[in-house]
C-alpha cells in the first residue's frame, strides 16, 4: 500500500501543474537546449501530462472510465509513471530507452478509445430503456442537452490534445538528440529539411498525394478499384511532375508533416470510401477534387486552405453538426463489411484506421486546431461532402 499511496500522491500533485500546445517556435527553440537540459524538460512534461491524462480519463462521467478498453489505458499511463520514476538521475541511455518504450506502448491506444465508446453507448442504451413510446435517444443526438455527456466530449477533447503535446514532444526530443532524420526524408528529388519532428519545407501538396495513394491502394487491394484524385485541377500524377519541374519555393513552410499526413488521410480514406459506396460494386466511383489556396484570409497573408471536394453519398442535413462528435459513426448500418475490415488491417500508430468510430474526422480536425488551424465541412445529402482544412 505504501508504494501505491506513494505513487497515488505523485500522480495528484503533477496532475495539478499546467501544461500547454507546443507552438512550432516551441518546439524549434528546444534545439538550442542542451541534450541533458531537453530531457529534463521533456521528463517534467511528461510527468504532468500523463498525470492529468491519468485523471481526466478517472473521473469521466457515466463510468465511463470503468470500461475495460479505456482501463487498460489508464493502466498503460500509469506504467509510464512507473518506469519515468525508476530512471537514475542523469542516465540518458536509459532516458531515452524508457521515452521510446512510452510512444510504442500507446501504439493501439485510439483503438482501445474508439472501442470503449462503443461499449459505453451500448452500456447506456442497454440502461436507460425509454418508458411508453417514447424512442430511444442515442449520445450524440443528446449530448448538446445533457452536460455529462458534452463532459465526455470536453475531456476527450482536453486528453487528445495533452496526448498529442507528449507524443509531439517525445519524437521531437528523440530526433533532436540522434540526429537521425533517415526516416523523414521526402520522396522528392530534393530531400526535406527537418528539425526534429519538423519538416522545414512542407509541401502540403505533396503530403496530400503521398496520403492519397496509400488510401487510393487500401481502395484498390479490397475493391480492385477506386477514385483518381485531381489537385488544382490536375491529375494528381502529372500535378506531382510539375512540382518537381518548377519549383515553388513560395509554398513551403515549417510543419510536422506527420500531422498533415493523418489529417488528409482521414479525410481522403471517408471520401473514397463513400465515393465507392454510392458507385456500387464494380462501378468506377467519381474523382475526388482537392484545391489548395494560399493568402486566402482577409486576417492572414499566409493562410493557406486545402478543399476536399467528393461526389459521395453525401450527409444528412440533421447530421451535418454531428460529424465531429465522439459519438458520432458512420457505420452503424452504412458501412460495407470490407470497408471496415480494410481499416482494421491497415492499422499503423500516426496514421490508424478509425472510420466509423467517430474518431476519424474528430482526430483530424483537433491536429488541424494544434497549432491555430481548423476544419470544416459542408454536405448536401446524395450529392456529396467539401471538407476545408485551414493551416
């Protein structure tokens, strides 16, 4: 009990500390650290985030936190404030062993999220039987009228956001100290400058056709088809060959292309799948269309805006607001077998497949928000969906 109180009083007192968004001049000052003074930052961040994670996930309303799926990610935070606590003082070989070993442990976490949410809905609808004739409500058409569920929603919101500060951070600092940039290096010609987990040159068209033709070859393996993409009114191919002809120095700009990599898949792999959909088996679905604007705000000279454009299935107009809710899924009755299957299969950490669960354009939008962004949708049912991302 000693050792539990001990680590119970830790976890309290850290929880308690602030912790903030890493701006991208955040993350590029931490170069100027010593390797010793970044780990001491990164070990302390890591010590508050997780204890607030710990905490936050604890007290969600309606049991929620009593989940299986959602206690075993407790139990995972709470082994990382095990092992960040047995590190000696100053031994950066196994600083660095134990910060690795925390980013692989959270690997499946936003399955074990999504899967949570799911039996947490079912808990409750299993519970609260309507009297009469009265039909059932389900979470995400009552969430705007009942606190504890707009609760849910805040602290998933406050959890993803400290999650990804300390995933962010993590990869940053690793990079930061090996030097190692093998990984990261662009398809291109002209191999990309990083700083840590930074692209200095981002190309978000780029990134968009990478995310487009692995989302295009999910299609294809379990469709044998799928849309062609168009970017600024051009196939994407042959957009991509001109790019590496004349460069455009104008559009680069320092971002962690990892987060644009996740946020264009999300919304790429939603627009092809139900392009496929309104297609119907073998039919060739409809082009997908994305334009990327740049200076397109009265308030920013650099505001760049990338629109999605599909000719999909398109979304209830009742259902418009509720995209972006946890408790949204487009799944439940609309999802082909395969589809789903697709998603579960193709899972990887940065880029893990959660359509239908209500995670998926959810995800998007709050990296899109990490660093001032937004994303919006507009949809017209049996017509289709434009998504614009602002970066």
């Amino acid at each position: 009990m000693g050792e539990a109180n001990e680590l119970l009083h830790h976890i309290a007192e850290n929880a308690s500390q602030p912790i903030s968004k890493y701006s991208l001049q955040d993350l590029l000052d931490l170069e100027k650290l010593s390797p010793e003074d970044r780990h001491h930052h990164l070990a302390r961040t890591l010590q508050v985030g997780i204890s607030r994670i710990i905490l936050l996930l604890q007290d969600l309303p309606f049991g929620l936190g009593s989940m299986g799926p959602i206690r075993k990610v407790i139990q995972d935070y709470v082994q990382d404030i095990r092992e960040l606590r047995s590190i000696p003082p100053n031994d950066p070989v196994k600083f660095q062993g134990c910060i690795s070993a925390i980013f692989v442990r959270h690997r499946g976490m936003l399955r074990h999220i999504a899967h949570g949410l799911a039996e947490f809905q079912s808990h409750l609808r299993s519970s609260f039987v309507p009297f009469g004739e009265f039909q059932a409500t389900s979470c995400v058409d009552a969430s705007e009228r009942v606190p504890a569920l707009k609760r849910i929603e805040d602290v998933l919101d406050e959890f993803f956001t400290i999650r990804t500060t300390l995933r962010l951070l993590i990869s940053h600092c690793l990079k930061l100290t090996t030097h190692d940039s093998a990984e990261e290096i662009s398809d291109e010609p002209d191999h990309a400058t990083y700083v840590g987990a930074i692209c200095m040159d981002t190309k978000p068209s780029v990134v968009f056709v990478e995310a487009y033709m692995h989302a295009q070859f999910m299609c294809r393996r379990k469709f044998g088809l799928g849309s062609d993409l168009f970017v600024n009114g051009m196939l994407a191919k042959d957009f991509i060959i001109e790019r590496i002809n004349i460069r455009q120095e104008e559009s680069c700009f320092p971002y962690v292309d990892s987060h644009l990599y996740f946020i264009f898949s999300e919304v790429l792999k939603n627009a092809l799948f139900t392009s496929i959909r309104k297609a119907g088996p073998g039919e060739k679905p409809a082009p997908i269309h994305a334009s990327f604007l740049t200076g397109s705000s009265l308030h920013s000279e650099n505001e760049r805006v990338v629109k999605v454009t599909d000719s999909g299935e398109g979304i209830l107009s009742h259902d418009v607001n509720k995209v972006f809710s946890y408790y949204y899924s487009t799944a439940k009755g609309r999802v082909h077998a395969p589809v789903a299957a697709a998603h579960e299969q193709a899972g990887s950490e940065e880029h893990p497949q959660n359509f239908g669960t209500g995670l998926s354009l959810t995800g998007s939008r709050l990296l899109a928000r990490y660093f001032g962004g937004e994303m919006t949708l507009q949809s017209i049912c049996r017509k289709g969906t434009d998504v614009y991302i602002h970066l």
